[in-house]
C-alpha cells in the first residue's frame, strides 16, 4: 500500500514547496533508513527515531532523499542524510510498522526503527492519518500523516 504519488516525501501544497531541511552524516545505526523514515539528530548524526522519541516531538524529523534519488534509496553509514524539519499540520509521507488501518484522523505514534504505529495506549502522538487505510499495511510501506 504504497502512495499514488511517487517520489515525494513533503505532501504539502505548491505554497511551501520547500521546507525546512537540515543535512547531517547518517550514525550507522541507521544504516539503511529509507526517505520517510522518522530520524533525530544525535551527536552530530541522524538516527532512528524510537517508541521512546515520541515524547520529543518538536526532536522529530522526516528523512527525505537526496536529490535525483528516489523514495526507495537506502542511506549508507556517514552517507549525509536530508531531513525535514515538519511543523505542526504538515503532511508527510512516512514508513508505517506493518498492519497499520485506520481512518483520517486517527492517532499515530512512533515507533521502532523509524516507523509509525496506530496509537495504543499511549497518551502522546506524533500525527493522524491524513488518508483512509482500508488494507492492513506491510512493514516499511508510506503512508500520509499529518504532524500533530
């Protein structure tokens, strides 16, 4: 369950087509992380963003590709990396955990290796679903959520 629109992280309208990105060496921990990941900056270097970043919102970045590649390229360790700094209300294409449904507006969460889960049972959100998702997804799959 992949997006219609190929090759494009940022989801916003021809208003802003440029937002915010910060450039930084990829840790090698996150090795591998493809464009929609969530990332933080750690120590100079982006790395996976977890379960437990999710209290750190405003710390939450959307990892973008580099130009001329697309949304399936697979960072290397030290490679620099291209995130987006998301405001409040933007809409993002990002890498969903498998088995992610819902409706628009339904709560999302980080979670583990830089993907978003449904919400639980905890208490703050990283964003909504910004489409409707009939179909369970498969892990690493892009889905469109707007930032809480």
């Amino acid at each position: 369950m992949g997006l219609a629109t190929a090759n494009k992280i940022y989801r916003g309208g021809y208003q802003n087509n440029a937002p915010e990105q910060l450039e930084f060496p990829m840790d090698a921990t996150a090795a591998g992380a493809k464009p929609g990941s969530l990332v933080k900056l750690v120590a100079g270097k982006f790395v996976l963003a977890a379960t437990a970043d999710a209290s750190a919102l405003a710390e939450l970045l959307v990892l973008n590709a580099p130009a001329t590649f697309d949304i399936d390229y697979a960072y290397a360790a030290d490679e620099t990396g291209f995130a987006y700094v998301p405001k409040s209300g933007d809409v993002y294409a990002v890498r969903a955990s498998a088995g992610v449904t819902g409706v628009v507006g339904a709560r999302l969460i980080a979670d583990a290796a830089g993907t978003v889960k449904a919400l639980a049972a905890e208490t703050v959100i990283s964003g909504y679903l910004a489409t409707a998702l009939g179909a369970a997804t498969d892990a690493g799959d892009l889905i469109d959520m707007r930032i809480a």
